[in-house]
C-alpha cells in the first residue's frame, strides 16, 4: 500500500488519508491533522510531529520511538 500512494504522490495526485498508523502515515505524509473526539486538535509539518516525541505523546498517547 505504501508503494502505491508514494507512486501516486509522484504523480502529483492529491490524497486524504486517514489512517491510524502513524508510522506507515509518516512515511506517506506531507502534513497531518490530528484529531479527538471529532475536533482537530493539531495540524501542521508530518516531519514536525515525526520529529516531536513529546507532541506525539501528548497528542496520540504514544510516540513513534516507543512503538518502532
């Protein structure tokens, strides 16, 4: 799956993804949008939430570097 949506974003494809996977969604991502209980609660950079173990922990309740 990963392979395909790297192919269509060399395509210059627009893509919504939602996904729960936040190491595959980093891997794909340009930007994130995190949301709870229906609201967004953060967007911004995906590298800048990869890059950010505190923010991923505050925001999803676990980090990539826990979870790897």
């Amino acid at each position: 799956m990963i392979d395909a949506i790297v192919e269509l974003k060399r395509t210059r494809t627009t893509i919504l993804l939602v996904e729960q996977n936040f190491a595959m969604a980093r891997v794909v991502g340009d930007a994130v949008a995190v949301m709870d209980d229906g609201r967004i609660v953060h967007r911004g950079a995906m590298a800048a939430l990869a890059a950010d173990a505190a923010l991923q922990d505050r925001l999803m309740g676990l980090s990539l570097e826990t979870h790897q």
